[in-house]
C-alpha cells in the first residue's frame, strides 16, 4: 500500500483486529445499513447539480448520503492518523473504495461549493492508496467500470 502518516509498516494487532470487528458492528447498525443500501441502489450521480437532485437538503437521501460518507471518512481518519493498521483495513473494507469511486468525481464541486477542501479527505487518502495497490495488481480498471456500471 502507498505510504501514509500510519502505522502501516507495523505487524498488524489483535487492537486492529478488535477495531475492525468494532466498525463491522457499526455498519450492522440499522440506520447505516439503510443508509447504505440506499447508496449502493440509488446513488448514480456524476455532478455536483445530480448529487443536489438525488439528495436535496433537508430530505432523507441527503441523511443517507451524509451518513455513508461520514462512516467512511471516520473510518479511514483511523488509517490516515496511525491509529488502524492500513493493510489490514485495505483487505476488509472494500465498501469504502466502492463509495469513494462512486463519489470522487464530485468531491471537487462539494469541496468548492462548501467551501471545505477537507471533505471526506480521510476516504479520498487511504481510498488513493488503495487504488495503487489494485491498479499495481490490475485490478482496478475492471472494479471502476463495475462500481460505475452498476444501474437500477
């Protein structure tokens, strides 16, 4: 994996492993389980103007949209501050990238438009790293074009 501010280089630790099944419990949460399967159906947007269409303030759609992200970004800041082994996450939180390939080109508009150039920075760092590794590994064309193809 690409080298970030992380413990990356460390064997990873029975705390990793405990931190990890923690964030699997997190996402078995009711709410962020509708979140996300709302995400994966639904979330089919390329611009800023479709992004506010499909999710307008105010509305559940923007709840869900904030609520993935936000999981996501939580999660990855556990990476990107050294707190989480990398390599370890990589292999099991393959949702993350799936939510950053569907996101990312729009993260340059939310980031104007909010004026917050740290929105979902975390994600957009370790997702990054793990787009090298599954492009080193060949992998990531064929991910990309699925996680984009991907239509009701």
């Amino acid at each position: 994996m690409a080298s970030m501010p992380s413990r990356a280089q460390r064997p990873a630790t029975y705390d990793d492993a405990n931190l990890l099944l923690r964030l699997y419990e997190l996402r078995r949460e009711e709410k962020l389980r509708a979140a996300r399967d709302w995400f994966a159906k639904n979330f089919h947007a390329s611009t800023l103007e479709e992004m506010q269409k499909l999710c307008p303030m105010g509305s559940q759609e923007n709840a869900y949209l904030r609520m993935v992200t936000g999981y996501w970004d939580m999660a990855a800041s556990f990476v990107t501050s050294g707190v989480l082994h990398q390599e370890l996450f990589a292999q099991s939180s393959r949702e993350m990238l799936f939510v950053w390939t569907r996101i990312s080109d729009i993260i340059p508009a939310w980031r104007e438009v909010s004026k917050n150039p740290d929105i979902v920075k975390n994600m957009e760092t370790v997702a990054d790293a793990m787009i090298e590794e599954e492009k080193r590994k060949g992998s990531y064309d064929a991910f990309c074009n699925m996680v984009r193809g991907m239509r009701p």
